[in-house]
C-alpha cells in the first residue's frame, strides 16, 4: 500500500490527521501569544481555557446542555418540516415554481435581523432559539431533498412502471433510495447551521445557553470564559457533524462504495 493510498483510507489515518491538526491549530494559537506579546484579556493562552474549563464544569455543561437540546430540537423540527415540503416540490412543477421563490426570499433575510423579532413573538423562553435553528436548517434540508429526489435516473424509474409498481413502491424502492446521499449532505450542512442558529438566538433575549455566556463574558471582559464557550460549542458542532456521518456509514453502506 503506498503512502498516499494508507492516508486516504486507514481508519488510523481518519483518526490521527483531525488529531495532528487540531494539535497543530493549538500550537500556533499558543505560539501567536508568545510571539506578539498578546494579553490574556485580548486572547487567552489554551492553558488559560482551559484552566476555565475545568474550573467551571458544572456551570458550562449546563449551559452547553441547554444549547444541545435548542439545536437538536430545531433541527429535527427542520427535517419534519422541510423533507414533507421538498417531497411535495417534486411532485408538482406549479408548487415548486410557487414556493421556490419564497424559501429563497426566506433564506435569504439574514437570520440576526428576525431574532429579535421571535422574541417579541414568542417571549424570552425555548422556543425563539428552537425556532431560529430551525430558520437555519430548513433551506438546506429542503433543496437537498427536493435535488435528490430529482436526481432518480429516469430509465429507472421507467423500468419499475413497466414491472406495475406503485408509486409507495417506486419511491420507497427508487427515488428515496437515490435520494438519501444528497439527504444526509443537506443534514450534515444543516446541523452545522443549526449551532450557530442556536448561538444567534441565545444572544438576544437569553439567560442560557453557551451563546449567552460568551455574551456576558465578552461584556466583562472575561475572554477566557468566552473562548471555553467556543471551545465547547465546536465539540458540540464536530460530535453532532461526524454523529451524521456514522448514520450515513450505517445505513449508507452502498453508498460510500459507489463514491
């Protein structure tokens, strides 16, 4: 096996390459503070960080809770919402010509702009954050569906009408089939979406969650607390990112052999 072919396809490989990297990152993190004399209340060192991370524990992973919960409820309020609404584009050139418009005018309102406004509607609770991270998933989750489903080749799909299959079976046994690697491509840009929705909706109106402790912690000052947040808040990112890519190794399995 050649040196470049056991990079690309070790597990070990897969493994060890994010480690090096993020080693690599932290090392030059640390490097910057040395080199140009920057003060912790500027940038903190990643002793610093996490020196506030394990003094804190217990407060930062409550908070980081509250935030897991807001954006896997939003998220999967996405995927509930948008694949029924994709799938009913597909079946209708008039709906997708319709609607098609609207979900990019939606998308396209910059989402800090309505977070106010979900607080006005709906008060200081739950809900505007779960809201807002389901904002930031729907377009994706939406036009990967709609694409997939579309992407079904057509001798196909002729061939298994000319068996007299259903149309429950030519979607069940066909178009969902070729539709699901496009599907989890969508998911796994949504649930990246969905913690910085999350994030957003936390510093308006919020009294939890990471997005308002890296608020509160910029307003005074406290940089090492704000960047532990940050910290926390991508190992939720990469945990629920590389959770995704397991599902799609798991039910996916022909997939990836076909890529």
């Amino acid at each position: 096996m050649t040196k470049r072919s056991w990079l690309t396809t070790s597990p070990t490989a897969a493994v060890l390459l994010p480690i090096l990297g993020l080693i690599g990152a932290i090392a030059l993190w640390w490097l910057a503070t040395i080199v140009f004399s920057i003060e912790s209340y500027l940038l903190p060192t990643p002793g610093d960080v996490v020196r506030t991370l394990a003094d804190q524990p217990a407060y930062l992973l409550r908070e980081t809770g509250i935030s897991f919960l807001e954006t896997i409820e939003g998220f999967l309020l996405a995927i509930v919402i948008g694949v029924p609404i994709a799938l009913l584009i597909v079946r209708s050139v008039i709906l997708e010509r319709l609607v098609y418009p609207l979900l990019l005018m939606v998308n396209a309102i910059p989402k800090i702009a309505v977070a106010p406004l979900l607080v006005v509607w709906m008060g200081f609770g739950q809900w505007p954050k779960v809201v807002m991270v389901l904002l930031m998933c729907f377009f994706p989750i939406v036009i990967s569906t709609a694409q997939g489903m579309k992407s079904t080749p057509a001798e196909l799909v002729e061939l298994l009408r000319s068996l007299n299959a259903s149309r429950t079976q030519e979607f069940f046994k066909l178009r969902l089939r070729y539709a699901m690697p496009q599907i989890f491509t969508g998911l796994k840009v949504a649930i990246s979406l969905a913690v910085i929705g999350s994030v957003i909706a936390e510093f308006v109106g919020a009294t939890q969650g990471l997005g308002y402790v890296i608020q509160q912690s910029g307003a005074s000052a406290d940089t090492a607390l704000a960047f532990a947040a940050i910290t926390l808040l991508s190992i939720m990112s990469i945990i629920l990112f590389y959770g995704l890519v397991l599902l799609e190794h798991l039910f996916l399995p022909w997939a990836q052999e076909t890529r």
